[in-house]
C-alpha cells in the first residue's frame, strides 16, 4: 500500500495535498472552545489569586504567553502570581511546591515535561487547586490550551514532502520528545512520510538541546553537510520548534548549500523574516499565536471559576507561513 500511494503520486498530487492542508489548517478544531473576549462574557477573576507557572521564557513563545497571562489575569481584576524557572528543572519542580503551598484559586502551568512536572500537577489537584495548562498533556489538567499539534505536524510535513518534490533524504532534530507538542508533531511527520517511500529520514536523528540551542544547531548541521557534501544529498532539514530550524538555516546559508530548506514551528520574528527572503533556506514555519494562546488560557480560568464546564482542550488556530503567503501571515500576526 506505501509503494502504491507514495511511487504513484507526482509533484503535483502533493502540491495538491498541501495546498488543502495551507487552506484548512487555521480552521482544524477538536473539542474546542470558541476563542471570545472574557469581557463579551462578562468574565472576571476580581479577588482571585491565579499562579502562573513558566518553564522559560527565553524563547519568543513562551515569553509571549506569560506576558499575556499576566496581563490578561490584570485586565479581569486578579492577582497573578507569576514565576519562571529559567529552564532549570529543580527550580521548576521548587516553584511549583511553593504555589502549591501557597493555594492559589487556579494554576496555569506552560510547558514542561511531562514527567518533571505532572507529579506537582497532580499534588495541586489534590490539594483543591485547579490546574489548568498551556502545551501540556496532562490528565491532571481541566483544560490544556494550545495549537492543534496533529494539525501544525501533519501540515508542515505536507509542505516539506511538496517543496522536496516527494523523495530525498531529510534530516530531523527529535530532541524533546517528552515534550507532548513536539512529540505529536514528530509522530505526524513520521505519519506523513511513511506514505512517501522515497522520503528517507537520516539516522541516528539529531537532539536539539536547551540552552546554546542555535549554536548547537549550526555545530551538529554543519557536521551533517560535511558528511553529506554532495548538492541533493539532503533535501530538507526539519524541528518540531523554531529555533533549532533558525541555527540550521544560518549553517546551511554559511556552506552555501542553499538548495536545502529548513521546518520548523512556532513563528519566531527572526525565522518568519527568513521564510520571507527568497534567498533564504528556511521553506516555512507553522506560526502559532502565543499571546492569543495566553490569554485564552486565563479566560478559561474565569470560566471554570464562573462555574461553566471546560472542554479538554482549547485548540487557537495556527498559520502555515511557507514563501508564497509569509508576507500576510507576517501582517496577520502583527510582527513588524
């Protein structure tokens, strides 16, 4: 069945492909609730203590979200109780004891992983304390608000099969697979290219690191070029987040191997800018909106306080930026 469907479809049937997926990714729900202003609700947190819970805030999403969850506990009339682990995990798993400690009316947690944290997640359930999450998949969580990450992974791996012509060698970073989005958004990669027999993906994969991931990024794929020297050895290079994909691209840009093209997520300024220069390596970006993502995190805290009934997940829409519609997406985000 893989032989029949990959041998069989030509350059066109998966520009097809893809292009469906560009047109339906922003509008993929499961299970979700519509993103409304809490004030159109009549929403309010006044009088209530709401703990905000970073893993980092280093990078571009992450940063948003906590800058929006602060703001949008504010704008409701709560208190945030706001703390950043600065990617340290045994500062992570300290500020989570104190929260608990401190019982807050409702705890957002954003990102992590999920064997770190989970068991703080669970100890503020039992403690009474809501739990609600951003890009966590915890079953200790009421609700988890994010992007659809089976959407975001099947959609950018359709453009990268397109933009490869459907055959060639592609290289993957799978560094953080504990880390629920990334890890579904590698399995719907692996999902899509096992329909594309002439796809391969290079082993061993490559592990993205946290810090120094850039750096890290240009030193592991400036290795790989080296091993690989000849033009068409590899055909793309893709990252279930960003950043690694912008260390990439400066390392595929720096050999002058520019027929390769980088994938990545999220929607960092400096990588959409680089989707955006036709010169450039970097083929697309799924771009989330990350204090979109924020600010509904917390409405659904007013909500749940208020009394309604969540929906497991909140899913907020993504954009598929690639080098035809970078340049809208760019304005649709509001990224100068």
């Amino acid at each position: 069945m893989n032989e029949g469907l990959g041998g069989g479809f030509g350059r066109r049937e998966i520009l097809k492909l893809a292009a469906v997926a560009s047109a339906t990714f922003a509008g993929a729900s499961m299970l979700t609730a519509p993103a409304v202003r809490a004030d159109d609700e009549g929403l309010s947190l006044k009088g209530k203590r709401i703990a905000i819970s970073a893993t980092g805030t280093d990078h571009y999403f992450d940063l948003q979200v906590y800058n929006a969850q602060i703001e949008e506990v504010k704008r409701l009339g709560g208190e945030p109780i706001a703390v950043d682990a600065g990617r340290n995990d045994g500062k992570l798993i300290a500020q989570l004891q104190t929260l608990v400690a401190q019982k807050p009316d409702a705890l957002v947690q954003i990102l992590g992983t999920l064997s770190v944290i989970d068991p703080w997640l669970k100890k503020a359930r039992d403690a009474g304390i809501p739990v609600l999450t951003v890009d966590v998949g915890s079953t200790n969580s009421i609700n988890n608000t994010t992007s659809d990450n089976w959407g975001i992974g099947k959609d950018l791996a359709l453009q990268l099969v397109s933009d490869i012509g459907g055959e060639g060698n592609i290289v993957v970073f799978n560094g953080f697979y504990g880390v629920t989005p990334c890890a579904i958004r590698y399995d719907q990669l692996v999902n899509v290219v096992k329909y594309f027999p002439k796809v391969k993906i290079l082993q061993p994969e490559l592990r993205d690191v946290i810090p120094n991931t850039v750096q890290d990024a240009f030193t592991q794929i400036t290795a790989i070029l080296n091993k690989y020297p000849d033009k068409g050895s590899i055909k793309a290079v893709w990252s279930a987040w960003d950043i690694p994909q912008l260390g990439a691209t400066q390392a595929i840009a720096a050999a002058g191997r520019n027929e390769i093209r980088t994938y990545g997520v999220d929607g960092s300024p400096e990588v959409l800018q680089l989707v955006a220069d036709k010169n450039s390596p970097a083929g697309a970006d799924a771009a989330q909106q990350p204090a979109e993502i924020g600010r509904v995190a917390v409405r659904n805290v007013a909500r749940l306080l208020a009394g309604q009934t969540l929906p497991r997940e909140t899913y907020v829409p993504a954009l598929l930026a690639n080098k035809e519609n970078v340049s809208e997406i760019i304005k649709k985000l509001g990224i100068g």
